[in-house]
C-alpha cells in the first residue's frame, strides 16, 4: 500500500513520461492487460488513456488493469491513469520511506 508522500512522487515522476496504454471501443482485454504488465516490470510506472469510445469510466479501467497485475493505481485524471508496480528482481524507482510511528 503506498502512503500519501509515496503516491505524490509517483505523480511527479508520471508528469514526465509518455501514454503508452490505450483503451478504447474493445474494452478491456487480455492483450492490455499483458501489455501492461510486461511495461510494469519493465518500467515500474506506466501511463495509460482511456479514449472516448470506451465503454468503461477511466477509473473502472485503472481498476482492472491494477487487480490482474497486482499494481496499485497512483492516480486517475481525465481519461489518462498512472500505475505503480515494483519490480523486486531490479527495482528502479526509489519511493521515499514511510515514517513508522
């Protein structure tokens, strides 16, 4: 689970790279959901967009996506979404720690 401070990195660091996941009129498929799980472990941090013609809400997408490849939505904005997933063999993001109380 990511605390607030962690997801506030992820966002900055998502403001940079490209949308690389589209979802349109097919809906969710197999296909998408392998083709982000490969660029989440290749990446760690993906970018996707929901295009108009999708039947599904941007969140519902990010949703499904996040639940079949274990990766944690960062955020919903517009049609565009962020996900996180760490890549324990060769992690590549450094998230900043969690203060334990």
């Amino acid at each position: 689970m990511l605390t607030s401070k962690q997801r506030a990195y992820l966002r900055s660091l998502a403001n940079s790279i490209d949308t690389i996941l589209m979802v349109g009129k097919g809906g969710m498929s197999e296909q998408i959901t392998a083709q982000a799980a490969s660029a989440l472990k290749a990446r760690e941090l993906i970018k996707g967009k929901v295009l108009e013609s999708c039947e599904l809400s941007v969140r519902e997408v990010a949703d499904m996506i996040a639940e079949n490849t274990r990766s944690e939505v960062v955020q919903v904005i517009g049609t565009k979404f962020v996900l996180y997933k760490r890549n324990d063999k060769e992690p590549k993001i450094e998230l900043p720690k969690s203060k334990k109380k």
